[in-house]
C-alpha cells in the first residue's frame, strides 16, 4: 500500500501546480485586456509623388542588317574576323569574278573602238563628207558600248561585299573557298553606340505618356547598374490582343553593355504631382479590401477602408479613405482590435515573451502568457504518510516503476 500512496500524493501535486499555473494564466489574460498597445503611428500628409509605369523590354540595334551576297559564287577572301567593328564601306568578303574580269576588256575595247571610229565620223561630218543620220549611229553605237562596260564594272562591284554603315560584326558565317548565294548569311551588323528598348505599356497610360519623358533601364547582366534614356517614340496601334501600345526608349551605349535581344526593365517615371502617400506596411490586406488602423482623438484605433494606388520603394498612394492630418499606425498593426486603446512605444515592447510548450506534467502551461514553473519537492521533504520518499519518485515527469518501488 505504500507505492500506491506515494503515486497518488505524487498526482496531487501534479494536478494542483497544473491548476495554479492555467489560473494565474486567465488571471493575466483577463487583467490585461485595458492595457495600451505600444505602436509606432504617423500622422498623414500630402507629399511629392510620381507615378511609374514598370515592363519589359526587348532591346535592338540602332541599325541592324544580316549581310548575305547579292550573287551566287565563291568566296576567295574575307576581310574580317568575329567582333570586329567596321566603318560604312568597308570590304567584308570579296567572290570571285574571273568571268567577269574577261568580259569588261572585251567590253572596254568595244567602246574604245566606238569611240575612235565615232571621232572619225565627226570629223568628216564637219567636212559634209558623210550624213548626219550615220553620225547620229555611230554616237548610239558608242553609248550602248560604254553602258556595256558600266554593266559588267556593277556585276564586278557586287562580288565584293561591302559594310553598309558603320558597327560591330557578329559571329562570322564563311570562309574562303565556301559558295555562297543570294540570302546566305555571312555575318550580322549592329550599330549599337545607341540602342532602342521596346516595351509594351496599357492603354490606360495612353494620356499621360509622352516623348522626351525620362526612362530608368536595369539588366540582370550588370546588377546595380541603371541606363538612363528617354522615350523617342510612342506606336500609333494598339494591339488588339493585349490592349497595349509599344512604346520606343533610346538609350544611349557608348560601352556597348547592351545587346541586341537583352531583357531590360524599365522605369517610365510621370510628371510629379501632390499625393497622400503613406508607408506600405501600415496597409492591411484581408482578401480584396485594405484597409489601415486610424488613431481617434481618445487614442483608441479602428478600422478605416482604403483605396491604394501606386506603390514604389517602400510607399503606397492612397486615393480613398483618408485625409489630410489622419494619423494611422505603422507599425504594430498585428495586435489590433477594433476600439483598442494605444500608446505611441516601440514594437518590441508590445511583444510578450514567447514561452516555449512543454507537457502539463512538467507543470508549466503550454498556452500563451507566463510559464508557471513546477517547484518539485525539496530533497529530504516527507510525504503526507511521513515516510522519507526516495530519487525516483521525487521527479514527477519521470514515476518510479512499480518494480523499482517494491524493491524499496
């Protein structure tokens, strides 16, 4: 009988801590319920304000062009290397033209021939010797004949392919000896000291964009760093589809960091205006509505239903809900009821300790507020039988088995 009263005085002290410690916790959760919350408020006021409108964009060359050949024939030499930056008129890659060579000197000696023979006529025309009508002849004659020599000096001039502006080369697509034809690609040319930006923006910008407004650009290949431009066209279409116009930013790329078919993100900035601005983390989203807490005269916070517009670093427009001179809570919104008084503190003041769930048998409360430690019985303290209880049973999360007591 005795193991049996020792657990059962063991229980009873269990049980009671564990009821001490949930009334001292709905003690505290019920005295605290007029106490102020520490929040961080601010009053609401009217501030310079942009809009931005943020896309995609696609770059492209100022001038772009994908060289090919004019004629069907071989390459004999190239003049150029990959990457290589070129001026207009500059020789990329010459074809051979042997056939061609042959028939300019037939052709050149046909028209000095017309030629000579064309001055003998007009000499004996002066004289009256021959008609006017063979004079008239042989001056048709030696024009065919020299348009025959333009002719073929044209063919000559498309067997060398020339650079058509000034820019940068791309991969080279031929090597001497290959044939080529009209359409093959021997290189791309960019001229990419200016580069253009295309990027889509909604019709509903439409009224507020403009040329010359100021762009920011951004590409994932330079972290931190920012290209400025400006926007130097607006299309006259709006695509049917995505209800959006293209808009064109000209950049200048006196570095030549962006390429054609980069990804860039833009920044079109609007002219500045007034606007009531408010920090972004003041706002509370539940579903579709927003709404921030509103700080009465008597100091007690309620809910009041906004209309956000644009948000950028950190802030957010409201159009609806608040006005002027409005103060509103910042930070600390989460601990909130409607009515509840507040008090202008830090967060971390209105924060309680977090206590840590443990089991009721270790005599603490799991729930939220203070942590009731269990006292465990003082070594050498007797039970309520007056006998002295041994290690094992003076630890109530860990029960002397009954095997171990009857050993006792």
């Amino acid at each position: 009988m005795r193991p049996h009263f020792r657990f059962g005085a063991i229980g009873a002290l269990v049980l009671s801590l564990a009821l001490a410690a949930c009334g001292n916790n709905e003690a505290a959760q019920g005295g605290g319920g007029d106490r102020a919350v520490p929040v961080t408020t601010e009053q609401v006021r009217m501030r310079p304000w942009n809009d931005t409108v943020q896309a995609l964009g696609t770059v492209t060359a100022r001038e772009s062009v994908t060289v090919t050949a004019k004629v069907s024939e071989t390459v004999t030499d190239v003049h150029f290397d990959s990457g290589d930056r070129v001026r207009a008129g500059d020789p990329l890659v010459t074809l051979s033209g042997q056939a061609q060579q042959a028939q300019l000197r037939e052709a050149q000696t046909a028209a000095n021939e017309a030629t000579q023979l064309f001055r003998r006529q007009d000499e004996l025309a002066a004289q009256q010797l021959i008609a006017r009508s063979s004079l008239d002849a042989q001056r048709a004659a030696r024009d065919a004949a020299n348009a025959r020599v333009a002719q073929i000096r044209a063919q000559l001039a498309d067997r060398v392919v020339r650079a058509p502006f000034s820019g940068v080369l791309g991969l080279r697509q031929v090597s001497p000896g290959a044939l080529v034809t009209p359409g093959t690609a021997i290189a791309t040319l960019d001229d990419i000291d200016r580069v253009y930006v295309d990027f889509p923006v909604p019709e509903t910008a439409l009224a507020v964009l403009g040329e010359g407004q100021s762009l920011r650009g951004t590409a994932a290949a330079y972290p931190g760093r920012t290209f400025e431009g400006v926007v130097s066209t607006i299309d006259s279409r709006v695509d049917p589809a995505t209800r959006a116009v293209t808009v064109r930013g000209d950049f200048a790329n006196a570095e030549n960091l962006l390429r054609p078919g980069m990804l860039v993100q833009i920044v079109l900035s609007r002219p500045e205006r007034e606007a009531l601005v408010i920090p972004e983390i003041a706002i509370v989203q539940v579903g579709s509505r927003s709404y921030v807490w509103r700080v009465g005269e008597d100091d007690t916070a309620t809910q009041a239903t906004v209309v956000v517009g644009a948000r950028r670093e950190g802030l957010a427009e409201v159009t609806e809900g608040l006005v002027p001179g409005d103060r509103i809570v910042v930070d600390g919104t989460g601990k909130l009821r409607p009515g509840a008084l507040i008090e202008e503190g830090t967060v971390s003041q209105a924060e309680p300790p977090a206590a840590s769930p443990v089991s009721p048998a270790d005599g603490r409360d799991s729930g939220p507020g203070r942590a009731i430690p269990a006292t465990p019985p003082a070594a050498g303290a007797s039970n309520s039988d007056g006998e002295q209880p041994d290690e094992d049973a003076a630890a109530p999360q860990a029960p002397a088995q009954p095997e171990a007591a009857d050993r006792d």
